[in-house]
C-alpha cells in the first residue's frame, strides 16, 4: 500500500502519544498550520475530544485524591479531615440556635442575626467590602462600608460571620482580603466564609417550592431576585436537596496559570455517577469556562471530560470575583444525559391516614418527637403510640431511667412490629404551655434525624412520621421540613407523612415576595 505523502496524515496512535505528553505538562496543542485548514477541522476537534477522555481517564484512576490538600492554618484549625463540612455544621448549629430565639424570614437579615450573636456593627467608609476584628474580651467587631448595593453589603456581613466561626478569628483582624493581599492559600479560607455566608442567607426551610424545577443557570438568575442571594447561596440550597442528578461547582482563576480551577463542589443526592471534577483540579483547556469572562455572561457546552463516557451538560456563568479582584469566579452546573420527558420523583410522600399503621414494601423507621424530662408518653401521636405499643413504652422508660439518655438529640428505638421500628426523637424541651417559644428544638432535631438517617441506612428501611414537632413542640412545619430534606432526603431516603384529616399540607404559607428589580440586580 503506497503511504500518504500528507504530512497531516497521523494515525490515532500518535494522536494519543503526543496528547499524553501534552498532557503531562499542561498544555494543549490547538493550532495546525493554516493550509488544508477545512479539511482538518474535524481531527483538531476529535484531538480535543481525545485529550480530555485522556484526562478523565487519568483522573478516574487517581480517585478522590486528586483532590488539593488543605493548607491554610485556619482552615486547619477547624480539625477533621473535611472542613467544607465542618464549617457547614458550626454555620448551622449558629443559625438554628438564631431561629430559635426569634431569627425569622425569609428574607434572612445577617445583620439581625450578627446583633444576636453579640457582635458589635459598625459603618466604615474607608474599607473596601468588610472586615472583623476582636478585643482583649474576644468581643468581635464588623466593620462595613455602607456605600456599597444593599444586597452586597448582606453578603459581605453573612461572609464576616462566617470568619467568627474558625477559631483562630479573634488572634488577628480578617477582611475579604484584595488580590494583592492574598496569599496562595488565602481562598481556601475565602472560600469556607463563603459556603458559610450561603448556609445563612438560605437557611433550612427555604427553596420549598421550586424543588420540582430542574436546576439550571437561569433558575439560579430567576431566584437570587427573589430572595435577595447569590446565585452561589441559591446553587448551595437547591442542589443539596434537588432529586436532579447534577453537580454545582464555584471556579475561581489562577493567574500565574492562566487556568479556571474548582474551589469546591455541591452534588445533589441522587448523582449516583462518578465525576471528574475535583477541588483544586484545572477544567480542560477545551472547557468554555474562560468565555465567561465577565459578571452575568454564560455559556454552554456538552463535555466527555466530567465522566470520561458520554457528554453532559455544562453551564458557566460569570458572578462577582472575590474582593479586590479583577477576574470574575465562575458558577458551573453539570447534568448527565437525560431523557427529554425526565422528571425528578419527590422523596417527600404526603399521604391521607393514620401513621401508627405505615404502609410500604420492606423495612420501616415510624418517628415520633419525645421531651427530655418526661418518662412517659403523655400527649399527641406519642400518646397514641404508648396506648398502641404499651411494650414499647416501658422499653422507653427503663432506658429513660438514666436520665442522661435524655439529653436533647438523642433517639431510642424499639421494634414494635417484624417491620417497624418505633423511633423516639428527644427533640423538645419540657412540656406543657410555654411563654418563651416553641418547646422544639430545631439544633435537636437535626442532630437526630442525622442519627435515624445512620439507622435508616443500616438497616437499609424507609423512615415515617405524622407532620412531627408541631403539636404541643409548636414548631414551625415549612422549618421542620426543611431539615428532613437536609437530614433525610439529601441522604437519599424515602420519607413518608401521614396526615389524619387531609392529604394536603394545612400550613400556611408566607405570600410570595420579590425585592425591586435594581436592587435584586446589585448581587450575581
């Protein structure tokens, strides 16, 4: 066979072998001489292609630790090997104990609830965003320039709450640091406050009512207005709980590199596949990251790099950079391949009897809320169940017995039949009439639905409850509900609600609101 005397005719193999190497130092090579140019089009497009299957290839043998390590000292400081959680769950334990001294919305006030939390405001024109600093008592001070948007100047007061919660806060003054004032590793600890600033501004019971939409940039767009966020707060809320399989991820741009990497990511729960998206990790030079080059700017892709197989969706979109910075952050969502008449099935079953009798395939969790003070189950669904299951109430009581089985957050179960297993949930505080707030206790009750959902798991069973917490506990439902989606459905378990008189949620609903358009349009 006579051999071509095109110097352009390569084969695959060398395509490969020449990606590799490229690879290995970062590069891509993406320019061919400009003659023939038409007719070589399509191989500079499979090269891409080809170099970010090899990519994906690559970091689908080198697993989760491609992901950067944590090196700033305050960060650190927080302990564990996770602190994206660690500073999720001192934000909330913050904000759950603002709640149940009266914090209230939505909207979510930061300033409120920096006022509640002691911490001294003051307006400060001569600093750029906000910064905090502390006195010989520790006592913390925010100071904040309010000549900036209204919805800037929420952020920037959620984001400076967030520093309070590392502990080495009050050793030194911390600001939204400029770029020249940050060192290498400053994001990482930005980028934390920044998680945590989301986990105030969108708090549990938020989001209720767009569930059911798939997420997309342009939900992120609709409902920052409506409630006054980032789109990085609404991203942080919606895909945690979303029954959409996608993933969120906040790219922020390294100079000396001239490359997008990934500060962290948000998965939704029902994302089952493996991704190649890794905190720390650069996005392919293939990417369209970099044509959002500015705040608001989007673009779209369909990409092989997130999963190595078949493409998904990805879109960017260009939100404000981190103070003092030129280059904007950049929001990415991606989805797998979807049917077109895909639907999302909700986790949360509302349905018309009676939850002493719940009715599912295989094994069964039946909740209910207890007060830590009494032995015995004396009023709403658990009276009902102590007349049911009278064994299972004195079960109850020889472990109660030791009162500090008691404590609030606590759960005991007892199985009241071959597939149920009755769960007391120690979640109020007293019992009787109280002049001082609901009895619930919202920190309580997610610390023990974070148990049943361990229990749940093991036992591999599906969780049941009346409408728990809003009887004589005087919770609020749209509240209570919120955390069994975070606690419960994040986790990827069925819940199921039993209501005795309707099928439908009797709750009211706080109207809808929505800021003026100019002041919505100060946040990205």
């Amino acid at each position: 066979m006579k051999k071509s005397t095109d110097k352009f005719a390569i084969n695959m193999d060398t395509i490969e072998r020449d990606l590799k190497t490229l690879f290995q130092k970062e590069d891509r090579f993406d320019v061919f001489p400009a003659q023939n140019e038409v007719e070589h089009k399509l191989r500079v497009e499979e090269a891409e292609q080809l170099f970010d299957q090899l990519r994906a290839g690559i970091r689908s043998i080198a697993g989760p630790s491609r992901e950067a390590n944590w090196t700033h000292p305050s960060v650190l400081a927080l302990g564990g090997s996770d602190p994206i959680s660690a500073i999720i769950v001192r934000t909330r334990e913050m904000v759950l104990a603002a709640i149940e001294r009266g914090w209230t919305g939505p909207p979510y006030n930061p300033f409120h609830l920096a006022e509640m939390q002691g911490v001294r405001l003051l307006p400060t024109e001569g600093i750029l965003e906000a910064q905090t600093s502390s006195d010989s008592g520790g006592h913390f001070t925010v100071e904040y320039n309010p000549q900036r948007p209204a919805a800037r100047m929420r952020f920037s007061i959620a984001h400076e709450l967030g520093h309070i919660l590392f502990p080495d806060c009050a050793a030194e003054t911390r600001h939204r640091v400029t770029h020249q004032d940050m060192k290498a590793d400053d994001w990482q600890l930005e980028s934390l406050c920044n998680i945590a600033a989301a986990e105030i501004l969108m708090p549990f019971g938020t989001l209720q009512d767009e569930l059911q939409n798939r997420p997309s940039v342009g939900l992120f767009l609709d409902l920052r207005r409506k409630y006054l966020v980032s789109c990085e707060a609404i991203a942080n809320r919606l895909i945690r709980l979303t029954q959409y399989p996608c993933v969120a991820f906040l790219l922020r741009f390294d100079l000396l590199r001239s490359r997008y990497f990934v500060e962290y990511r948000v998965s939704s729960a029902a994302l089952r596949d493996k991704i190649n998206i890794y905190r720390g990790s650069f996005l392919p030079l293939s990417s369209k990251v970099a044509n959002c080059n500015a705040i608001g700017t989007r673009d779209h892709e369909e990409a092989r790099w997130i999963s190595g197989t078949d493409p998904w969706v990805v879109e960017y979109l260009g939100i404000s950079p981190n103070s003092g910075e030129s280059n904007p952050r950049v929001l990415g969502l991606a989805s797998p391949p979807l049917p077109e008449d895909y639907s999302a099935s909700e986790a949360i079953t509302f349905v018309h009897g009676d939850a002493s009798e719940p009715f599912a395939l295989g094994q069964k969790l039946l909740l209910q809320i207890v007060n830590d003070q009494a032995l015995v189950w004396g009023g709403g669904f658990a009276k009902q169940a102590r007349k049911k299951w009278p064994n299972a109430q004195s079960d109850f009581r020889r472990w109660a017995y030791d009162r500090r089985n008691l404590k609030l957050g606590n759960i005991h179960f007892v199985s009241v039949r071959d597939d149920v297993k009755l769960v007391s949930l120690v979640c109020q505080h007293g019992f009787g009439a109280s002049t001082s707030g609901p009895r619930l206790r919202y920190r309580s009750l997610f610390s023990a639905l974070e148990k049943v959902a361990d229990l749940a798991k093991r036992t591999n069973a599906s969780v049941h409850m009346p409408r728990i917490g809003t009887g004589d506990a005087g919770g609020s439902w749209n509240l209570i509900k919120g955390i069994i989606r975070e606690a419960l459905v994040s986790q990827g378990l069925q819940v199921t609600i039993y209501d005795l008189h309707s099928g439908q949620e009797n709750v009211v609903r706080q109207p809808s609101f929505e800021f003026p358009r100019d002041i919505a349009d100060e946040v990205i």
